[in-house]
C-alpha cells in the first residue's frame, strides 16, 4: 500500500510558511505501515495541482492532498479533485447549515464565499471529522482514493486520525503495526555511536529485526532509533525493550531520556523521586532554563526560581559560577542551584567556554564546557550541558 | 527562469526531520525573481531521484537538490547526478585532501567513507564555498544545470548565496529585483485587517503594483506582506516606503512592528532611545519573556532582569499583578516593571483571562486580557500581550 502526500499553496513555495503538515502526515503513514514514496508541493494553479493528483494516482494507491479547502478564489483544490475525478460539484446544504451554526456561534455572520466550502464533488463523501468551517473529502477515483484535508493543523490532524489512517489501514488490510523507540544520547559524535554499537549489530539483529539509525538533534541530543515491525502493539514492545537494553548495555549512562522525554523533564523527575528541589542563576542564558523547566513544572513543586541577572553576564573562574548557583540555592532554599556562566577574561579562554556550576548541600562543583561560537546555539547548548552535568551528578550520588 | 528543488532523504518522508530547507530556497528564488513551481521530497533511492530530478530538468531550466552529499552509503545524490549526466565520478584528489584537513584541524582521523564525498560527475565543478565536509556540486545537463548541496542548513545557505543564487540570476537575464516588507499587526482580525485596507487598495495599486497579503503568524502577529517588482532595490524601496505610509495611514497604531523586528526589539528599542530600563516579574511566563529580551539585549542595559518566582502561579486581582510588577522594579532600581499573571479564583475568571500589570516611577497600571486555553500558547500570548500592553504605554506617554 503506498499513499503519496500532496501540498497545495503558492505560501508553501515562496517559504512563507515551512509544509510541517507533509512531515507529520509522513510520520502517520510510516507508524501505519503504509509507505510513502513522494511528497510534493505545489501552488495554487490548477493545471499543475492536477498534474501532481494524477501523477500521484498512478504511482500510487492513495493520495492525500493537503490545504486550498478555504472559502477564497485561491481555493480551488475541491474543483480541480472534481476535474481529476472527472465528476462535477454539488453543493451539500447540510455542510451550509453547519458552517452557517459555526459562524453564529462565533457572532460572525456566514458570507456567500464561505458556502463554496460546502462544494464537494458527485461521489465524493464529506469526512465525519469537522473542527472548522473547512470540510474534508474521501474521493473515490476508480479503486484508488484521493482525500482532501485542510492546511490548519490541528482540523487536518483530527480528520487524518478519526478517518483517513483508519480508512487506509482497511485498504491496505494491513494488520501488523510498525512502532519506534527513542534514545536520547549527549556526549558522543555520530561515528562514535556507530562505532560502539556495531559490535552489537549481529545481536541487535536476532531479537526481532529493528532497523537502528542515528539522527543528529542538536540540544535534544544525538537520537538512536530503534523501528520494528510486528504484530501488534504488544509483540512490538517486546521487541524494542529487548533491544533498548542491549543499546543501554553498549552505551551506559550517554543515554539520558526516552521518546517523549527531554534533559530537563528528566533532571526534574530524577528531582521529584528524591524529594529535592532546584533553583537557577540565569545570566548567560537569561531566561531560556526557566523557560524550559516551568514548561514541564507549572506548579513549581520542584523548580522554585531563577534569578535572571547580569553580572556583566560572565565570572572570572569556576569558583566564581559556584557561588552564583549558591545565590540561587540561598534565594529560594533549595537543594540545588544551578548556573551556566561565561569567562570574563576572553584571553584566558576559547570563544565558547562556558563555566557550569551545581551548588549542593555540601559543596559546590564546576565543569568547563567548550559550545558553539554563535550566540544564539552557545545558550542553549549552554542550558542543556548544565542540566546534563546536573543529571550526571545525581546519578553519581544517588 | 524556473527552477524547482528536490528534497533528498528517507528521513524527510518519514517525519523525522521538517523539510525546512525546501521552504528557505522557494523563499531566496522568489526574491531573485525565479518561479518554482514544484518542490518535491523524495527518499535515499536510486531510482526515484533519477525520476524526480530527470521530471524538473524536463519541466524547469534549473534544479536545486539538497542532501545526500555525506559520507554513508545512504549518500547517493552524486551517484544519481552523473547517472542523469550520462558521465562517470572521478575522485577529486584536491577535494580529498580539504576533508582530511578539516578531520586534521578536529584532532580526528578522516575514514575511506569520507572519501567519497569527493567524487564529483565528470563535467561538473565544485561549488567554492565548502564550510563543512561535503561539497556543493554545480552539474551542468545540456543547456539547463542541476546544484547539488548538502542537507545541513548553514552549508546550504552559504553556497546558495555564495555560488547557487548569482549563477541563477545570470542565467535568467533578470536584472529587476524583488522586495517585500512587513507590516506585523497585533490586536486586529485577518477579515478586520481587509475590510479597512480595502478602501485603500485602488490608491496602493496606483503607486507601484505592489502585492499585499495577510498572513497569521501567532504570537509574531498578522503579517501585512507588500511585495514589488522593481528595477533594482533603490526603486523598490522607494516604492515599499509609500505603500508602507498609506497601510500606516490606514491601520494606525496595530502595527508594532516592521520586517525583522519583534515586539521584545521594539520594546527594548524605545526604552533604550528613552534611557528607560525594566525588570520583569515571571510566574505564569517562567523565563519566556526574559529569554526573548536577553536574546536581544544581552549586555542587560536595557532588560536588568527577571525574578521568576511561584506565588503559586497567580493572584486574586490587577492590583496584585501590578504589587508583583512593582517587586520586580524595587528589585533591580528599574524604571517599569512588568508582570503577566492568571487569576487564583478560576471561578470569577474564564479560563484563558491573564493579568498584564506595569509598574511605573509614578504609578502602577493593569489591564486583563483573554487568550487561547493551553498552557502553552497562553504563556506566549501573555509574554506578547504584556508587551503590547508596555508598548502602547510608552507610545502614549512619549
């Protein structure tokens, strides 16, 4: 089963706008198990949209079309579908009714451009899923199918779910599921992972088949993705486990978060299981830790604070950091503090030192940390390598 | 002059990484006044780059594609070009030893695989400007070309502007430059920005043919894009600078900023030519709002800094938000300070309400606010509504 994606708005070529909604609908497809050759975008022309629809057609057995559903002259992706499918339009009074009920509910009165989102080609049938004024198509063409979903995110992502990736699953009758784990790893180059691990390769392989590969993710780390394919859900999980502890097994502690999990979701949970709390001293990364924590922790049960201060923005040494995060830790009362600070003396130290300090109950350590030149990565880069000589930290001492 | 861009990568297919670089070229192309008229994405597979690349040398006169360069035997973009050539690779031996001179200067040994990435079609030269290991490629094909350059953004860009934009702009003849400028609105609807600027539109087209298009942007506002086509960037500009005056006339002060401005820029901006400074209260915005002022003013000699504190993330009324406002400036001696916070009593308040509060030399100010429900788009909406809300202030105690 192969679906192809297509894009459609002259916003999407001219970069006005980045098509995440192509990347995200690839994503669905491949955790489907239905593969996904071609993704193209394209303007709002209908000569070229209909190229692309029948190109896509006969490469593949499903295409979904993505944007041009609004009320505008621009519009016209319900038009050239009708074209493509060789049907004219007809106009659904209930769909008028309800886009009508929406604009009321609102105080908006319903002007006449807006019905034409109510056009839906003749045996074309209108998707159950309707967040917004834009209706979405099932467009049967021969034993293919084109579906027509719009470019707002989320009304596009509750069609995609409560309709299409079911609809393609039951063509496809494909029953097995395919599913992927995520290891977050900070320290180690790309070759150098994939040199620890091809040791492990020949194992890897046994337990079931993942297929493993490396992305570089910047300040989320360097990602190990494991991918299999099984026969549901269960059977899939097994199999990652089993292969996440033999990745775990080759790599130690570089692995510091899961999927969804991130550097600071886990320091404050490692935080939280302890019973212990954290406060910031932000100078050279003014804001963007804070920011990053109370993401994860609005109630601030763990993260208690930062002070955002300038200090010229940057200390002579090491010791100087320390007692910047003992500021911290003495301001709000807690465990830790933590601060990520740069040398004041720049002929002593390369562009992009950075000094990280943890204040403990005890004591206080620093390391020095060598980051990017430019600004904007050096303090971010900054706030992960802080929180990572944190993470170590406790680990070492727990 | 057209020019289409392939996109090259399994890993763009599958969602794993945003085809952001597509969205960058299509928005270099059309200011170099170059149409693209097909972007595609398409996998790690011989044949089907051969297709996608042989499909736009047929349909355009020039193709852009981006990755495939690195040193893996997933990297194939080389490969499949001298295939479309109908020519051989030949290793070139300068080429070679540029990479092992960049392993050199890491401290790192450069493997056989990196090699590779040396192999250039026979025909074809070496784009010159190479800030990482591979090298962009300009591929002649008959009278059109294909630009090969590698996936990483800023090798990307360097090479377009470098080489990849002035080679276009001889081949096409095109001398007329492109320009846009925007207007970013805050606190008008898309429908409410129309129907204003419509008595207006007959005047603007008289003055030079400018397009104007409205794009939502989220917290960075409503965009007014004008664009126009011009003999060279004197005449546009001359051009965007009356259009800009009449919108002026026309929307008043919605407008707070223009092209790369924000709203934290423009704010810091005044203070500065004011000699003002300010300090921030955070709870409800935990470190957003500081992050985007010092990612601008990282000298603090606006922005002194923030305290990003509990008080159990909200407070019963204004006239508390304006007592944590006024915290923050006693705190840092600042001349405002500035607070956004929810309400505690969920009961009096629709979910979404947030306080913005200023404290002023003289006195303390606070407006109330409603804004979208999840907490992640309501922290950045309170970080622009406090903003605005300082903004507006200054501009009517200038």
């Amino acid at each position: 089963m192969r679906c192809e994606v297509v894009a459609i708005g002259t916003e999407l070529l001219l970069g006005q706008i980045v098509d995440s909604n192509s990347s995200w609908i690839g994503e669905q497809l491949a955790l489907a198990g239905i593969d996904c050759h071609f993704q193209v975008k394209v303007g709002d022309n209908p000569e070229r949209i209909a190229f692309c629809l029948r190109q896509a057609l006969d490469r593949a057995d499903a295409v979904i079309c993505c944007g041009g559903l609004g009320p505008t002259q621009d519009d016209i992706t319900r038009d050239v579908i009708a074209d493509v499918m060789g049907v004219a339009l007809h106009r659904d009074e209930a769909i008028v009714e309800k886009i009508r009920a929406m604009f009321e509910a609102r105080g908006r009165v319903m002007t006449d451009n807006n019905k034409r989102q109510a056009d839906v080609p003749k045996g074309a049938s209108v998707i159950a899923q309707m967040p917004g004024t834009a209706p979405g198509l099932v467009c049967p063409v021969g034993d293919k199918v084109i579906y027509a979903v719009p470019g707002v995110p989320y009304e596009m992502h509750e069609m995609m779910e409560g309709t299409i990736l079911p609809d393609l699953r039951r063509r496809s009758g494909e029953t097995a599921v395919i599913r992927s784990r995520v290891l977050k790893t900070w320290g180690m180059s790309e070759s150098g992972l994939a040199e620890t691990l091809e040791p492990h390769l020949d194992k890897l392989d046994e337990t079931g088949h993942a297929t493993i590969a490396f992305q570089a993710s910047g300040i989320e780390g360097l990602k190990v993705r494991l991918t299999v394919k099984a026969a549901d859900e269960t059977a899939a999980d097994a199999v990652l486990s089993t292969e996440e502890a033999l990745v775990r097994e080759a790599l130690g502690d570089i692995i510091f978060a899961v999927d969804d999990e991130t550097m600071e979701s886990v320091v404050l949970e490692t935080l939280r299981r302890r019973g212990e709390t954290l406060a910031l001293h932000e100078s050279l990364t003014g804001g963007l830790m804070a920011m990053r924590m109370t993401a994860i922790d609005p109630a601030l049960d763990v993260f208690a604070g930062a002070l955002t201060r300038g200090v010229d923005g940057h200390v002579a040494a090491q010791d100087d950091a320390i007692a910047l995060a003992q500021e911290a830790q003495a301001a709000f009362g807690t465990t830790y503090g933590l601060a990520a600070v740069t040398p004041s003396n720049h002929g002593d130290f390369a562009p992009g030192t950075v000094f990280a300090a943890i204040a403990s109950p005890a004591d206080g350590q620093a390391t020095t940390v060598a980051l990017p030149g430019d600004r904007r990565r050096l303090r971010n880069y900054a706030v992960i390598s802080a929180l990572e000589f944190l993470r170590k930290s406790l680990a070492r001492n727990a």
